[in-house]
C-alpha cells in the first residue's frame, strides 16, 4: 500500500530517536494509565507503532481482544514480532489500514487508545476521526489518549512551541504529514460527550497522558 504518509522508514529508528529526545518521558505516558483497561473485552488500538504499548497492554489487559490498526507495515510487522508465540498473540489482529480513508473494524469497543497519533493529523481530520471512532464505542468506553501538547506555563511553552516545530518540521520531512500544529484534541473530547478521568502532565507540560470516559447522554455544563 503506497501513500505519502508512510512511517515505515522511521520504524527502525523510531524508539532509539524517542529516547535520545525524551528518555523514557513517551513510554511513560504510554503506560501509566494502562491499568485502567484490565476488566476491558474488546480494545481499539489505533497508530499502535512499534509495539511497545502493545506488549504491555495484552498483560494489563487480559481479558481482551485487540484490534491495532497502522497505515505503517513496517511497524505492524514489528508490533507482531514482540508478542509473536505468545498466548496473546491469539487475543491480537492486526490491520494495515488508512484511518482517513477506511472505516473502523465494525465492533462496539469498550476502549480505544491513541498514543502520539493524533497530533500527526490536522484539525478537521481529528474531528472526522473522533467522530467515527466514537461510533464504534459503547457508553461507557475508556480512550487512553497521550500525545504532544501546549503548555500552561509562558516559558514552558517557548520550549513547546521550539520542540513542535522541529518536531513538526522532522515528521513533514519523513512522512509527508499534513499537520503542521497540534489539533484542538481535548475540546473534540469535551463537544463529543467525554469526561476526563486522569492525567499526567510530563516534559514540563509538552506531553499529556488522559483518560476519557464515554458518556453519551452527558451534558456539559455550560457557562452563561
Ligand atoms: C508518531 S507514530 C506513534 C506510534 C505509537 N502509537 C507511539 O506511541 O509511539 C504514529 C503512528 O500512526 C501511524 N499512522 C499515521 N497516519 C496514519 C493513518 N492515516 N492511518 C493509520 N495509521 C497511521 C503511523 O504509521 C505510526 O505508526
């Protein structure tokens, strides 16, 4: 499958340049709230990567089948090898798909996971992908969303704003990526019936973990 945006170049490199950048900063946003999802049955896991959040997630959440779906072959291929032979590779499909231009696997998924994928996409794509991720949820589901963000802070967010530009700059290089800014992620959350959790707020606030809960019939209050 050809496009112009392919990861498949980064995907051997992609976990050494994440450590050189940020240590272990990504995985901890990837992991901390993993927890969450042990009594989850049916996960979504979209722009999994290089399988490293997989490979913890089919122990934390044991009961589960996964759904991970990448544009990247090369990082579904090596997503695979991690937990190749193992009994939960049995729980596990992997699906190479274009989430802009394919539909979701059709199941009523009781969580979802984003992990540094929706900041590649500019705003109007993270509307449409929100929205029919959130089709494919049941009330009540979990998203465990962790990516790039901007900083409350006034000197945090000079250092943001140098990082995401370069950051931006690097991605646009290898892979083609539209985005050229982060997406307004949590307002979609809070205008599509989500509640946030928990989080953690990493990298002087550049990376955030959350937990956000489905709830249809919620209705955000307002302020006159
Ligand atoms: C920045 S990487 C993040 C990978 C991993 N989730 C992580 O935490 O590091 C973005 C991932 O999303 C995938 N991706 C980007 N655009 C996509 C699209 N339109 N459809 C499906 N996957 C896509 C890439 O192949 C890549 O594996």
């Amino acid at each position: 499958m050809k496009s112009p945006r392919n990861f498949d170049r980064l995907a051997g490199i992609y976990c050494a340049l994440e450590h050189v950048a940020f240590g272990r900063d990504l995985e901890r946003a990837r992991f901390v709230h993993l927890d969450w999802l042990k009594e989850s049955r049916s996960i979504l896991v979209l722009g999994e990567g290089d399988g490293r959040c997989l490979e913890q997630l089919v122990s934390a959440a044991p009961k589960a089948r996964i759904d991970c779906v990448d544009f990247s072959s090369a990082m579904l291929a090596r997503a695979a090898r991690r937990i190749a032979g193992d009994e939960p590779a049995q729980r596990v499909t992997f699906r190479q798909a274009d989430l802009l231009t394919t539909d979701l696997p059709p199941a009523q998924y009781d969580a979802v996971i984003t992990f540094f994928f929706l900041d590649c996409f500019t705003a109007p794509q993270v509307n449409d992908i929100m929205a029919r991720i959130r089709t494919s949820l049941r009330p009540d589901a979990l998203w465990l969303w962790a990516d790039f963000a901007m900083p409350a802070n006034s000197l945090a967010r000079w250092r943001a704003r140098i990082w995401l530009a370069g950051l931006y700059a690097y991605f646009r290089w290898q892979t083609g990526l539209a985005a050229r800014e982060l997406p307004p992620v949590s307002q979609c959350f809070l205008e599509m019936g989500f509640v946030r959790r928990a989080e953690l707020t990493l990298q002087w606030g550049l990376v955030r973990s959350e937990v956000w809960l489905f709830q249809p019939n919620y209705q955000r209050m307002i302020s006159p």
